[in-house]
C-alpha cells in the first residue's frame, strides 16, 4: 500500500521537477522526484504516491501514457493525477482528460494552484482545469 500523502513529480526537464518538488516542500508536502515517464512509472509501482504531477511533454513515455498505465491498474484509481505542462490548448486538455488525469495546470501554473491541487481531495468527476 502506498502513502496516504506522498506527492510523486515526473519532469524530464530535472531543474522544473526539482524546483516543482522544492515549492511543495516548502509547504510542507512530502515528494519524491523521477526524471522522465519510464522512471516516473517505475517508481509510482513502487511507492504508489497519493498524487503524481506529471509533464506532459517528455521523451519515450510521455505523462499521457504513464497516466494510461497507471489508470489501467487498480491500485491506481484513486490516486490524484495532475498534468503539469505548457501545453494549455483544447486539445491538449482533452488529451489529459482522456489518459485519466483528474487535473490539467498549464506551466507555469501559480504556486497557490500547485500547492491546491496537490492538498485537494481527490476530484470524482470530469477533469478541472486551472
């Protein structure tokens, strides 16, 4: 079983994901950082987080597919998916919505969103949008 308040961030890009895990440390959020969507799913497996914040634009397993992957196992329909990423278009969003994120935040999304989506209870219907 995993922990009930962990946060996993996934960025390819290694100085967004630290400072991305440094601003939730800050807020007193307990975080684990994976530098890419292979080792983000790898280590979801492991320590299945409460909330994963995943770039969506990464080389070889981008955020939408680790979403797909995660959402297909049981022991990942409750944890709280949020897409971090520039792209903010429609499609994009809709992108997000269908892989199974529960959260899309367009880069570079205010700290007070950031810090909300990961302290908000996991949302039941539909995907929001900040």
């Amino acid at each position: 079983m995993g922990s009930s308040s962990l946060v996993l961030v996934v960025d390819d890009n290694m100085d967004a994901a630290d400072m991305t895990a440094e601003v939730l440390r800050m807020h007193g959020i307990d975080v684990v950082v994976a530098y890419g969507g292979l080792e983000g799913l790898e280590m979801a497996k492991k320590l299945t987080p409460a909330v994963i914040v995943l770039d969506v634009g990464m080389p070889l397993m981008d955020g939408c597919a680790v979403a797909a992957a995660l959402r297909r196992e049981a022991a990942f329909v409750k944890v709280k998916l949020v897409a971090l990423t520039a792209w903010g278009d429609d499609e994009s969003r809709e992108r997000t919505r269908l892989a199974g994120f529960d959260l899309h935040l367009t880069k570079p999304a205010p700290l007070a969103s950031l810090v909300d989506a990961v302290r908000r209870p996991s949302l039941s219907v539909g995907l929001a949008t900040a």
